[in-house]
C-alpha cells in the first residue's frame, strides 16, 4: 500500500534500480568457469594438476579426407595440409594417418594459442576445410572435421542462436496469451514488462555474482526461463485478483488492497519458497547447480519484489486505464472467459467432489504410470554429437572419423605429478603406466614442471559401454601403481585420470551422491513452509506428496521421449538414450519452486473461504474456481515458454523444455484440478487441524482485510 500511495517513488526507484543493475553489471562484465572448475572428482584433480603447473593443452583438431580408392586422398590431403598451414593458426600438424584399408587419412594437428581463446581463433581453420570440401566433391572426396575448436565455437555459435530464439519467441507468445486473457493491451503489456525487466535487472546482478562464482554458457538462458514463467506468473496472480474484485463491485483502494492482502501474500510465500528451494542446489557440490542457484534465486527475488512494490504502483496509476487499448472482441471474450472458467472449474469439480476417492485412485494412477519410464532412466554427460542431433554436420563428421579411426577424438589422459619427475622411481611408474595402458598411449613428460602426461584411447567412439569399462580398468590401474609409489620407495607419484569420459563419470557420480541431501532439504524447507503459511501438517505433507508426483511424471515423459525416442519426432528431436546428467536434479528442483506458485495459491483462495465459515467441500469448490482463470493463464504461459525451449536445437534445452512443461501442464491440470481437491474431499476438516504441540505457531490470515478509511492523499483521491 506504501507502494500505491507512492507510486511515482516506486515507479522511478523501480526504473533507477532497472537501470543501474544494468549498466554496472555490464561494466564489470561476466565471468565464466574455467574446466577444472566445472569438474569434480579424479579428473577434476588431474586438470588442476595440469594448470598449477601452468600447462596448456592447446585444443586438437582432427580432419579426415577420404576417397572412393586407395590412397585417392594423398593430393587432396597435401593441398589442405598447406591450405592449413597458410591460415597461420595451425601448428604441430603431423603427418597423414591412413586408415587400414587406405582409402582414409586422418590429418592431426593443434590451434595456436591458448586452448581458452581457441574457439574465436579456428575460423580461418574451418573456412579452408569448407574449401577443400567444395573441391574435394568434384572428384569425390570427403572432408570431415572434428576437434576442442570447432566443436567449441559450434556450441557457443548454437547457444547464442538458440537464446535469440527464445527471446524473440517467448516474449510475443506470453504476450498473445494475455491479450486472449485480459482483452487490453495495457493489461497484456504489464505482466511481460515486468518480468522482462526484472530478468535485465537480475542479468546485471548475476554478472555482478559471476566475480565470486563463476558460471556456465546456459545459466543465463535458464535465469531468462525462470525470470519470465515467475514475473509473468507473479503479476496475473495479482493483477487478475484485483480485476475480480473491481468486477465484484469494489472500488480501486479497495479492490487494490485486497489484492495486496491476499495474492500478494500468496506471491510473498511462493517466491520465498521457490528462492529456499532453489538454495538447495548449493548442496549439490557442484559448480554448475551453484550458478543455477544463484541465477534463479536473483530473478525469482527481482521479479518478487517487483510484484509487490511497483506493481502496485502502477496498478494505482492506471486505474481504469489498465483497460486501455480494449481489442473488441477478445475484450468481450476475456471478460466473459473470467466467469467460464470458474463455471468450467465448477462443472468439472462436481464429479470429483462428488466421487473424490475415485478421482484421487485415477489421477495417482494416471501419474504413477507416466512416471513409469523413469525406473530405466539412464545419465550421462551427452557428448556435443549427439547435443547438435545426429543429422548435424559435426555430428556426421564424428560418426565418420570415430568409424574409421576408433578411440575418439578425446582420449583418457592419465596426469602425473612428482617432486622430480626424472628419479628411478618416477620413471619406473611412468613407464609401468604406459605398459599397463596399453597399445597407442603416448608418454609426454614436462621435466620442468615436474609432470607427466599418458594419452590412452579408448575403444570404439570413446563414450561407449566398452569405452567405460576401459577406464574403470586404467583407473585401477593408476590406483595401483600409485599406491606403490610411497616414500618409502622414493619421491611419491600422484596420477589421476582425466579426458571427456573421465569428466562424465565424474560428474554423474557426484550428482548421485549430491541428490539426496539436496532433496532433503527441499522438502523440509517446502514442509515448514507450508506449515508455517497454513499452519497445517496435512496441507504440508501433500504439497510434497502431491510435487513429488508431478516431478515422477515429468521423468517418465523425459526418459520415454529421448532415452526411448517415443514422439521425440513430434518435436523436432530424436532418441539419445539418456538423460543429460544434471537434468533430474535441475527439474527436480525447479519444479519443487514452481509447482509452488500453483500450490500456495489455491490454497490460501481455498483457506481464505474456509476462514469466512464455508465448508470444506464448499470452500474447496469457492477456492478452485476462483483461481482457475489465474491458474489456467499462468499455466497456458509458463508451458508455452517452456515450448520454446523445448524446441531449441540444443538436446539439453529440449529435454529440459519438455520436462518442464510436461510438468507444469499436469501440476495445474490433473494435479490442481483433480488430485488436489479430491484429496482435500477425503481428508475432510483434518486438512486444517492444528496439532497442540504446533499452536504456537504464528497466526497467518488469509482472508480478506477489513475495509479501511479512505487516505486523506490527494494522490490517492484522485486516483
């Protein structure tokens, strides 16, 4: 109410906020994390060996040129060999590899420079492949490439584009679903410039964060994700709140306060409880749920904040202008479509609350069987082939080269460090290293700084079952030959494995270990939330019952869309078969956060009539179809903003789309809808029974606030 008393205060300190965040963020620019700091684990320790030691591994490339005879490609090759070396960033190139049956050679070679900067030099790289391509098919020879350059600069090319995409996607789209909604376009325009500006605001923040804790490429898209499903959801909760009660008769003061008093409350209680949620990830050990933590709780807070402050403010300004730019006939169907969708609501809410023990048995049924997938679902660090989808022409030119010159573009790398690399002892552990590792391993050794390095490859195309197996064995190995290298045998030898699939493994298993403490503490803190809010041990334990499923069937349609390929075609995508490594515990995480916005309120709607003395079958009838306009509009939008990732080119974006939107679509369909009230139905008066041991908790009113006297402000008066 401040806010609305002050609104030219709060509409300007709003915009100086906007604007300041902005600009100093820009200023100090974005830090992202370096590999060592992404990684976890051996191959973690065996990166940083590698950069305390101030070794640089610039970044490989590898072209193949083959042709339909034996040895058709030695002219071709020659001609790109020099082509290469005229762009003056190739060095170290070798020799031609021929493959064992002739008709390929494999050329290897590295760009100049550090490996960091390696993706903004490979340009001139690519285009004299590009040339040697377009000449080598009039004579029917072929040109493939794949290296640590181009496959960088193709990622960092596709996340550029495909945020571009969604930017200039989700936005138009969030903006029809709200003029369907609302049938004004300054009503439509406000919830999006609200959430647009706290995502610009809280990207100068999180450049800001970025100084303390370094981030990845994706944390922006995934803060623009959260920032605009969150700030648009935010402000139709209480812009549609403060609409009913002006059609309801109230005037402006008051339909304002109301609103004020009950959706943004329910705003206050989902935001706290979706940032707490977030602040989880931080339990994960990792680097990469760290940035995604910061990120979400920055532009979960903005847009919160925003929501209850110049929300208001604007609200009070507008007045009945929120009205203005009235489209006709989508004005008549919005107004209209307020009171359908609570009778809608109502029609569908009699056969439930009519027959709740069967409705509840359907709904769990129907989630438990799309969560079914789930139990097979497989993890792993998806490599950039099958990221970019197995028509992409990196992913091609992986095939190709992997086929013909197994082991992958990207060995395992055994790092080993010693207090003098060139004693006996250390000697005699490299090379009983190199024996154990096998045919092809390469021994380079850093006299200087002390260390060692073994390149080992791995069979078939470096990410597969026998891949794995591979590295358990050489991982074994390194234990064993490490562990008798003590003192008391000479200098210590310290080895670890490191390389792609290291990373992976790595990864996946510390995201094993990290799940469980950070779903503990989601649910305690969603339980204590709840209880605090509605004073209720019930109404907390399903709102994690009731998440918990959303979250199963999310999975089951994730793991059955790209681990088993069913629909995937329907989108765009294809079968992988895996789920990228972070995606459960991201989904996991953000669903417990969002699920929370329907949640709260529908909840306080239907606490807010339980108050006034209704009944519990009534209230719950009062609470859901006055809240299904709302619930129906921000869910419409968060699944269609979901879309638009879901239909990104990056695999990762995809499956995190899908899960998303998947989830939000039952969570506020079968979940709200159904399972909800039919669970409420059942549990009867025991849904708001206060345990004696809990009445000291605080009071929390969800009802609407007493009519109060008018403010002597001639601002206010004249509003």
């Amino acid at each position: 109410m401040w806010s609305a008393h002050h609104r030219r205060t709060a509409i300007l300190g709003w915009l100086v906020f906007v604007v300041l965040a902005t600009v100093v963020g820009g200023a100090t620019g974005t830090v992202t994390a370096s590999d060592d700091e992404m990684g976890t684990g051996d191959s973690a320790r065996a990166t940083k060996i590698l950069d305390d030691a101030g070794i640089d591994e610039p970044a490989s490339e590898l072209v193949m040129v083959g042709a339909k005879s034996p040895d058709g490609w030695r002219d071709a090759a020659a001609d790109l060999s020099r082509a290469l070396d005229r762009t003056g960033r190739v060095t170290a190139l070798k020799e031609p590899l021929p493959s064992k049956d002739g008709k390929e050679a494999l050329l290897r070679f590295q760009i100049k420079g550090k490996s960091d900067d390696a993706a903004d030099q490979v340009q001139p790289v690519l285009d004299a492949v590009d040339r040697a391509k377009d000449a080598g098919a009039e004579h029917g020879v072929t040109v493939h490439q794949f290296g640590d350059a181009s496959s960088e600069k193709h990622l960092n090319d596709l996340l550029a584009d495909d945020l571009k995409k969604a930017e200039f996607t989700a936005v138009p789209l969030a903006l029809g679903i709200l003029l369907v909604a609302f049938g004004a376009v300054v009503a439509a325009l406000l919830p999006v410039g609200l959430a647009l500006t706290a995502c610009v605001a809280a990207f100068g923040l999180l450049s800001l964060a970025s100084h303390q804790l370094h981030l990845f490429e994706t944390t922006f898209s995934v803060m623009f994700l959260m920032g605009l499903a969150v700030g648009v959801d935010y402000c139709l909760f209480y812009l549609r709140r403060e609409r009913d009660e002006r059609a309801a008769g109230h005037d402006a003061e008051t339909a304002l306060r109301i609103a004020a008093a009950t959706s943004g409350r329910a705003v206050l209680v989902s935001g706290l409880t979706v940032m707490v949620a977030m602040a989880g990830m931080f339990l994960s050990g990792l680097l990469l749920f760290k940035g995604f933590a910061i990120a979400t709780i920055l532009v979960v807070c903005v847009a919160m904040l925003g929501s209850v402050t110049v929300l208001p403010a604007l609200l009070a300004w507008l007045g009945d202008r929120i009205d203005a730019g009235r489209i006709p006939f989508l004005n008549r169907r919005s107004r209209k479509g307020v009171h359908a969708s609570g009778s809608v609501a109502g029609s569908l809410l009699k056969p439930v609350l009519a027959k709740p023990a069967f409705f509840a048995v359907a709904a769990t049924a129907l989630l438990l069987a799309l969560a079914a997938p789930a139990l097979g679902m497989k993890t792993e660090q998806l490599g950039l082939e099958k990221q970019f989808g197995s028509d992409a022409p990196l992913s091609v030119s992986f095939r190709e080269i992997t086929a013909e010159f197994p082991g992958g573009p990207e060995p395992a790398l055994v790092v080993a460090k010693a207090d003098d690399i060139r004693s006996a002892p250390a000697r005699d552990a490299l090379r009983e290293l190199t024996r154990r590792a096998g045919k092809g391993a390469e021994l380079t050794v850093h006299a200087r700084q002390n260390v060692a390095e073994i390149a080992v490859p791995l069979p078939g195309s470096g990410t597969g079952a026998e891949a794995k197996k591979a590295l358990a064995e050489l991982r074994a190995d390194v234990r064993d030959v490490r562990a008798g290298t003590g003192s008391a045998h000479g200098p210590a030898l310290t080895a670890y494995v490191g390389g792609d699939l290291a990373e992976s493994e790595d990864f996946t298993d510390q995201l094993g270990e990290g799940i469980v403490p950070v779903f503990l503490f989601i649910a305690a803190v969603t339980f204590l939330l709840m209880l605090v809010s509605f004073r209720s041990v019930v109404v907390a334990v399903t709102s994690i019952a009731l998440n918990l499923l959303s979250v199963g069937a999310a999975y089951g349609v994730m793991t059955a869309v790209f681990q088993h390929g069913w629909g995937a075609s329907l989108i765009g995508s294809e079968k992988v078969g895996a789920i990228e490594n972070w995606m459960p515990l991201f989904v996991l995480v953000v669903l417990f956060g969002l699920s929370m916005d329907y949640h709260v309120f529908v909840v306080s709607r239907i606490r807010e009539a339980r108050d006034r003395g209704l009944g519990n079958a009534d209230a719950i009838r009062e609470g859901i179809t006055r809240t299904a306009g709302a619930v129906t509009g921000a869910a419409v939008i968060m699944v269609a903003v979901f879309a638009v990732f879901g239909m990104l080119s990056m695999q990762d974006m995809q499956q995190m789309g899908v899960g998303l939107g998947v989830a939000v679509l039952l969570d506020a369909t079968v979940v709200r809808m159904v399972l909800l009230p039919s669970l409420m139905s059942l549990l009867g008066e025991r849904n708001w029974h206060t345990p004696r041991y809990l009445r000291w908790l605080p009071q929390v009113s969800h009802d609407e606030p007493a009519p109060a006297a008018r403010p002597a402000s001639p601002t206010w008066q004249h509003v």
